[in-house]
C-alpha cells in the first residue's frame, strides 16, 4: 500500500509539473501560427499596393491632377475600410472612433502624408526614384519601434533589412540620376509617414487599428480639398482620372485591411519589409509590355529585384521560428 500510495503521488507530481509544460507548448504553436498568418498578410498587402505605380501611370496629365486624384483615392480608401468596419462590427465601429488617441490620430496623419507623398513623387520622378526611396521605410520604423515601443528588432530581421536595402539600391542604380530632388523628397516623405503609420499599430495592440486607416481616408479628403480651393482650382479632372484614382483607391484600402490584420503579430520593422515587395512588384509591372508602359529595367534592377525577394524569403523563414514565450511554471504569474 506504501508503494502504491508514493507512486501515485510520483505520477500526479509529475503530472503538476508537465501541465503547464504542455500548454505552454500549445501557446508557442498558435503564436507560430499566427506569426506566419501575419507574414503572408503583410506580404500580400505588398502584392497588392505594387500594383498603384502601374495605375498611376495611367493617369492624363498627371502633374496637372496630383490633389485630384488624392482626393478621389483617400475618399475610396475610407468608404472602403467604413464599409469594411460596418459589416464587421456594426454600430459599435462608432464606439471605435470615440477610443481614437495620440497615438491613432499621429498613425492616421503619417498615412496621408504616405499617401500624398506617394503620388507628388511618382508624378514627378520615375518609378524606380520613388520605390528606392521608401526603401528607407524599414529603417525610420525600426528606429521609431525601438525609441517608443522599446521592439528588439531580430537578427534577422535586420540582416534581412540590409541585404534588401542594397537590393534596391542595385535597381534603381542607372536610373537614380533621371529623377529630381522634389520628386525624391516627396519620396522620402512617403516613407517617413508609413514608418510612422506602422509604429502607430504597432503602440496600442490592441487598439482599433482599421478606424485609423479610415480616419486617415477621411483626413487626406479634407486635406486635399482645403488645398484644392486655397489654390483656386476645382475637383474636376479627366473622368479616365477618376476612375483610375477610385480603383487605386481600392487596391490601398484592401491592402491596408490585410497589413493592419497583421501588425498585431510582427514588429514595426518587419511590417514595412515586407511591404517592400511593392518594390520589386512595381517595377515589374511597369516593365511588362502586356500593360502598355514598358518602362525597361536594366540588368541591375532585375538582380536587384532577386535579391529583394531573397530578402523577404530570408525574413520569412525567420518568421517561423519566433521568439520562445516566456511561460512562468508559478501559477500567480501570467504567460506572456
């Protein structure tokens, strides 16, 4: 009966002891799984925004319609994220707009200035100048992730960030000099405002993030109009114009459902590498013949291209493999 009773009471210590073992094991495969989610979210919400130059360069007399064709596009972008929240949540999306903070509101101003940025450069400089330049977007956000949010970038993370940096900068070698200093630094200012946007999502997690998207839709639209009027002109543009600037606006809010889906689980750096398939994608469609454009990349560019991709590949295997949880055996301590 004495060994009976101690080997009982060996088998449910032992059990005590691997319970919390086994549901700590379960804790780190769903934050595998939901780290890899993230990572095609975000990768396809680059997909989806290389495909913006390809529409821009569509546009008639593009420098004449800049604040035209934002004012269509934010007001696109925030009917589309409006609608997205209504079918979602209902009324209670109202409730979400009530919770905006700092943090929301300076996330919502760095996309439209990502936003306006983007089109000033693209109109005025090529393709190549302006996706070269939010190459630096990866950069600002990791320096912003670690002074607020206090994100430990990965190793990888930041080999990855370097070898697509000079990736880029392989593609855009030969054509850096046919740009111009405002078409770059509207370039830049488009970085500047994504990087902040995906810190700002990265601030509050648990934050509404989908009501700063369509904040951001509804601020460029005020924006634009004010100054629209202050200049004297009006919102009439080529009707090709609007309709470009709507369906551009569909691919940026869609795009930013998925990238907003999956700043929960990836770090401020990592969000914006992986929107720099936008890069590689942008150049490519502007290149093929089949789209009517045909602007012809060089031997660097596509090299440069391979190694963005391998970047992001790289980038993604690390994905796999995230940061062990810290599981706390004491059962007064919470797993974090």
């Amino acid at each position: 009966l004495l060994d009976r009773n101690l080997y009982l009471g060996i088998m449910e210590r032992t059990h005590l002891v691997k319970a919390p073992d086994a549901a700590e094991a379960g804790m780190q495969s769903a934050s595998n799984q939901n780290y890899l989610n993230a990572f095609f979210l975000v990768f396809f919400a680059g997909t989806l925004w290389s495909f913006g130059a390809l529409i821009v360069r569509y546009m008639e007399a593009a420098l004449s319609y800049q604040w035209q064709y934002l004012f269509f596009r934010g007001m696109t972008v925030a009917m589309v994220l409006i609608i997205y929240l209504l079918t979602k949540e209902g009324i209670a999306v109202f409730d979400h707009f009530k919770r905006t903070g700092i943090a929301e509101l300076l996330g919502a101003c760095g996309l439209v200035a990502a936003f306006s940025g983007y089109i000033l450069s693209i109109t005025a400089t090529t393709v190549a100048n302006t996706l070269f330049m939010l190459a630096a977007a990866p950069f600002i956000a990791a320096l912003l992730g670690i002074v607020l949010l206090q994100e430990k970038v990965r190793y990888i993370t930041w080999v990855a960030m370097i070898i697509a940096f000079f990736g880029i900068l392989l593609m855009v070698l030969e054509g850096l000099g046919a740009g111009n200093f405002f078409g770059n630094l509207m370039a830049l200012v488009s970085a500047l405002g994504f990087a902040v946007f995906a810190v700002s999502l990265r601030f509050h997690k648990e934050s509404p993030k989908f009501t700063t998207v369509a904040l951001a839709g509804l601020l460029c639209v005020l924006v634009t109009l004010l100054i629209i009027f202050l200049g004297n002109n009006t919102l009439a543009m080529p009707l090709r114009n609007v309709y470009l600037s709507i369906l551009h606006g569909l691919v940026v809010g869609f795009g930013l459902i998925l990238f907003s889906l999956g700043s929960k689980y990836l770090p401020a750096a990592q969000l914006t590498l992986l929107s720099l398939v936008e890069v590689v994608g942008g150049i490519l469609w502007v290149y093929i013949p089949v789209f009517g454009i045909h602007e012809v990349p060089s031997g660097l560019t596509v090299i440069g291209g391979i190694i963005v991709l391998s970047a992001i590949v790289i980038d993604g295997v690390g994905a796999r493999q995230p940061r062990p949880l810290r599981a706390c055996l004491n059962g007064s301590k919470r797993l974090f």
